[in-house]
C-alpha cells in the first residue's frame, strides 16, 4: 500500500490538506480561532505603523500643522500599542491550543490503531506504513500536524496581501503632472509593465523556496530504515529489560558502533546533510537574493514618481512599505501552496494508514444470555491462511466442543493451536469452512457480543501498570470480594496478603514510584484471576503453567476443577503430562487435528502422533 505513492497535482494535495483540516475541526475547534486571531494582528501591524508613519512624514514635510501632528502621534503610538497587547494575547492562545494540537496529533493514529481489525494490525505493510508516517513526523515535521502551520501561513498570507494592495493601489492611480518629462509613467502600461515584473520576481523567491524543500520529500522514505535504526538503538539502552542481556553478551561495541554509526541519518555526511549544504543552502540563498531585488524594483518605481511629483514624501515610505508587505504575503502564498504541495506527498500515508477498512464482517445477532452456559461451538471443515501467506496454518479442521467438558488442545511448536484458538475468539475469519456458535455461523452476531463469551489466557499476555485489583477486573470500579476470591483461585491470594497496599497495589513502576514488580509466575497468576473474572462460559487457558514453577503449577492443576466449574475449558499445551485431566485431547499436527480422545486412548494407539510425543516427553517428566 505504501508503495503506490505518486507525486499529487496542486488540486489532490489541498483536498487532503482540506481534510487535515476537518479532522483538527472535529479535535479542536479553538486552534483556527486562535490561529485566525494572532495571524491577523500579526499581518496587520505593520501596516498600521506604515500607515502612520506616511501620514506623519506627509505633515512633517507639507504643512508642519503641530495639532495634526499631535494627532497622528498619539494614533500612531496608541493604534500600535493596541496592535501589540492583542498580537500578545492572541499568540498566546494560538500557542496554548496548538500546544493541545500536538497532543492530540497522536490520539488520531491510537483510536484508528484501536479500531483496526486484529488481522490488519498482525500485517507487516501496516507496521512499516504506520512507522512511516511516525518518522515523516518526527524527522521532518511534515503529516497532519504540518496542516495547522499552513492555515496560519495562509491567513498571514492573505491578510498581507490584502492589506498591501489598499495601501498601494493610489501608487498606481495618482498621476506625474502632464508637463514633466517623466509623463510617459501614467501609460497605463507602464503601470502593468511594473506590476508584472514585480509578480515574476515575487514568484521566482518560492519557488527557490520550494526547490529546496523537495529534497525532504526525497529523503523521505529512503530514511524509514536509518530512522528506525536510530529509533530501536537509540532507544535500547533505555529499556531496564535489555539491560542484562547487553551486559551478559557485550553488546555495547556491536550496538553502538556497528550498528548506531551506521545510520548517518542524521550526520553531516548523509546525503540530506550535504544537500542542505549545497543546493537546499544555494536554494534559499537565491530566493533571498530575489527578494532583494524585487525591493530594489519597488525603490526605482516608487521613488521616480515622487521625483515626478505624483505624491509627498511620506507617502514614499507608505508606498515602499505597502508593496514590500504585498510580495511579501504573495510569496508567503506561493511558498505556502508548494508546502502543501510537498506535504501531500506525506499526508498520502497518513490517509492511507487511516483509510485501511475494517474488513471483518460485522453481524448484527445478539448472543443469547444463557444462565446454563448451553453455547455450543462448532468448526465445521475449517481451513486458514494468515494474510500475505500461501501456507495452510490450519487444514479442514472439524471439532465440536461438548458444554462443559474439558478439551487438551496439543502438538509441536508451529502445529496450529494458538491458531486454532484465535479462530475460535474471531481475531481472523477462516478462509474455507465456518464456525458456528449454536447452529448459526459466528460471523452473524454482533463481535462485542461473541467475544463476551470467551475468557482467555494468551500465552504472551499483557498486564497494565494499573492497580492490581483494575487489573483482574479490567475496569475502575469493581467488585472487591469477586476478584480477591478470583485471586486465591488462581493461588495469589498469600502474595496478596503481602502487598502493601492489597489490590490497590500499583503493578511496575511507571506510573507510581510504589509500585511492585512482579514475577512472570506471579503475573500469570494474575492473568488467569482476570480471566477468572470475566466469568465467561468458555475458557482458554494456552499454557498457562508456562512460567510456573512445578509446585505452583501443581497447585493449579490440583484446583482447575474449582478453578473452571462449570465453564467450557480448553487448555493448549505442549506439556502432554498436564493435559491428563482433560476429558478430551486433540492432538494436532500441520495444521490438522490428527487424534482426538481420552489420554489412555491416545496413549494406547502405539502408531499415533500422541504416543510419539508422549514418549519424547517421557524422559522429562516422570508419572
Ligand atoms: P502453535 O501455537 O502450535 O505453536 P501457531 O498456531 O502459532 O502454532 O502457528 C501455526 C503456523 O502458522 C506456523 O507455521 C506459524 O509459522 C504460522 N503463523 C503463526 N502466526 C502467524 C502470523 N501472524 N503470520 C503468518 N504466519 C503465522
């Protein structure tokens, strides 16, 4: 998807620009007010001092009136002490609601990463795409946020312009008298003559200007990979979990000298760096150049005709002033609308990112509340593939689980059945097949409500750094009795006995200083509590004795009647010793479900994959 990116014309990159915007109106309405407000004292002010400034010169150096002077001083001083006091206010605003802008600029990525499909958030191209838009931001500044510095510029842009043109059009209008020699500067194409050479140099500044910036827009996605070097190493000897490892394997050498010099991203020597020395410096150096030109330009036409005497003075600082204003706003315009321009190319992968739809099939059924927990599932002749693969993970599986039984789900490593169950909970569709909740195929109820009845205990779940009791009950406010007895369940209830502050705990150290680090046994513990909690009909538990040492793992095992009451358990293991309480076993193998029974079947069937790992594991685990 990233890969499809053309440079767009002027029309695409305003209309995305046009929806930038919509989406900060949605976030923050306050930032244009503001913006609108400081942009245009801003713009103004100048003028304001230009204008007074004439209008005291014209006096000074016309009728020396010292009344008409006083007047025009104390407008002058008290209009641009108004124009500073609210130039003051509002930029502090703008920058207040900016400030809460930025903030908000990566709450735009988290929901639509929260809303994603989880199929869609497994995919590589989403990653790198996201990663893009991460180091576009955080590289060059340039993505949605740029968006907001635009509409300032544009404002700014457009209040010089206007500003300028009713200060100087008279310049154009009042007459040399006819007996000069100079008379032949009233043609009015003398005037056009000016005022077109005056737009061709006002244009060339930006597009020196521009010139130099599309060199951030060539960069860009050669840096993605030096970028996420710099991220992952430089950020590497911050996290406390890496410590260890870099210290045991010595790491440090390879780390930050093989690895870290080697991305000259941000050096002198990478190539961004030597063209910001050469033609971006040579660039801008040239647009500068240009402008001073054009005010020499301005001098020439303005000054002849006050030589001419088409008007005083004063009205030559006004005129010079105005018109300096004028192209400024002008190019600001032109430099403005190739930014844009430019930034289009970035804003592609934000809406790319945004744009990614949610491709599950959403059903409308409800699930029926059952006080019996009668759910009865099915996989009926289900096969799947992960997306961007061409091998079958799972193949023409069938299985029914039976209402409160307890089904062992075992095989090797990369055998389907962590697979399997996240077909079960519908983080991915089976590409062939169906899977049916009570007769009717789990894509036609409501996913919010399907997945109400699973509890699972993933093998790499996540714990918050949140109080423990939060934690079991996945929400603030709580039944404190219901998740100390779950607790004790899943055999924490002496590690919480010993706890400080009992389930108000905090978990890790982010976010308060008193907070405990846990063990990854004690972890789990608490991971099997929540889901415990949930009281879903069904639980998965994928080895949950992982990181269990043998005495805490034969406490669970010794409790997981109590523990699974009357609910639907399946328990993936690779463990076959503790799968023995099971009811039932699937035994799978390359993605197919190659023996079900009871452990003393299984084992009886001396040809079967089950008595083959058995015996492998025989020699590790004594009965
Ligand atoms: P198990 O849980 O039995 O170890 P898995 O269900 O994790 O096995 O994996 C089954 C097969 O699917 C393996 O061949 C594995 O490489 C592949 N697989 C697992 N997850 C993904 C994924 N996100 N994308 C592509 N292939 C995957």
């Amino acid at each position: 998807m990233e890969n499809e990116k053309t440079t767009p014309t002027y029309h695409q990159a305003w209309k995305m620009n046009l929806r930038a915007w919509k989406i900060w109106w949605g976030l923050c309405p306050g930032v244009f007010f503001s913006t609108l407000a400081s942009s245009i004292t801003e713009a103004i002010t100048p003028y304001v001092t230009i204008f007074f400034s004439a209008r005291i010169i014209n006096e000074l150096a016309g009728n020396r009136r010292p009344e008409e002077l006083t007047k025009w001083v104390i407008l002058t001083l008290s209009c641009t002490a108004i124009c500073a006091l609210l130039q003051g206010i509002f930029s502090r605003w703008a920058n207040y609601e900016k400030a809460s802008a930025s903030r908000l600029d990566s709450q735009i990525y988290m929901k639509k990463m929260l809303a994603l499909d989880y199929a869609d958030i497994d995919r590589q191209a989403v990653f790198d795409l996201y990663s893009q838009i991460r180091q576009n931001d955080q590289w060059t500044g340039w993505g949605i946020y740029k968006t907001l510095y635009f509409f300032e510029e544009l404002v700014m842009a457009v209040v010089q312009i206007a500003g300028g043109v009713s200060l100087s059009v008279s310049l154009f209008l009042l007459k040399v008298p006819q007996n000069s020699s100079l008379a032949l500067i009233n043609h009015p194409l003398f005037a056009v003559g000016i005022m077109g050479l005056m737009l061709l140099i006002a244009a060339v500044s930006p597009i020196c200007v521009n010139q130099g910036n599309q060199y951030w827009v060539r960069y860009a996605s050669k840096a993605k990979l030096g970028n996420r070097i710099f991220g992952f190493y430089g950020q590497m000897p911050m996290d406390k979990k890496r410590a260890w490892d870099i210290r045991m394997y010595q790491q440090q050498e390879n780390v930050c000298d093989v690895y870290f010099s080697q991305t000259e991203l941000f050096t002198p020597n990478s190539a961004i760096g030597r063209n910001a020395k050469g033609p971006m410096g040579l660039w801008n150096a040239l647009s500068r150049c240009v402008s001073a030109i054009l005010t020499g330009v301005v001098y020439a036409f303005v000054c002849l005709k006050a030589w001419a005497g088409a008007f005083g003075v004063g009205s030559v600082t006004q005129y010079v002033g105005a018109i300096t204003q004028l192209f400024q706003g002008l190019s600001r315009l032109l430099q403005v609308l190739g930014m844009m321009r430019a930034n289009g190319e970035f804003l592609q992968d934000n809406f790319a990112f945004l744009d990614i739809p949610n491709r599950m099939y959403q059903g409308s059924l409800t699930t029926e509340k059952r006080s019996d927990r009668n759910y009865e599932v099915e996989f009926r002749d289900v096969s799947f593939r992960y997306p961007d693969t061409d091998q079958w993970a799972l193949r023409h599986v069938n299985i029914k689980f039976r209402v409160g039984s307890r089904l062992a789900v075992v095989g090797m490593n990369g055998s389907g059945k962590t697979t399997f169950i996240k077909l079960l909970c519908r983080l991915y569709d089976p590409t062939e097949g169906e899977i049916l909740l009570n007769g009717i195929n789990i894509r036609k109820y409501r996913y919010d409500e399907y997945i109400r009845i699973f509890s699972v205990v993933f093998q790499d779940f996540k714990l918050l750094s949140l109080p423990l009791g939060e934690n079991v009950a996945g929400a603030a406010r709580y039944d404190r009795d219901r998740v100390k007895q779950c607790l004790e369940d899943a055999g924490f209830g002496q590690r919480l006995e010993a706890l400080p502050h009992g389930l108000d705990t905090y978990l890790h150290k982010d976010l308060k200083d008193e907070g405990v680090d846990i063990s990854g046994g004690e972890a789990q513990k608490i991971a099997i509590a929540r889901a415990l909690y949930k009281d879903a009909p069904f639980i998965i538990l994928d080895e949950p004795t992982a990181a269990l040492d043998p005495i805490a793992e034969a406490e669970i095992y010794s409790r997981f009647n109590d523990i699974v009451t009357d609910k639907t358990a399946i328990y993936i293991s690779h463990r076959l010793s503790s799968c023995k309480f099971c009811d039932e076993i699937a035994v799978f193998h390359e993605g197919e479900i190659v023996q079900m029974g009871t452990h003393e079947e299984l084992a009886a069937d001396t040809s079967g994959k089950y008595y083959e790992l058995w015996n492998a594991q025989a020699q590790y685990y004594t009965e």
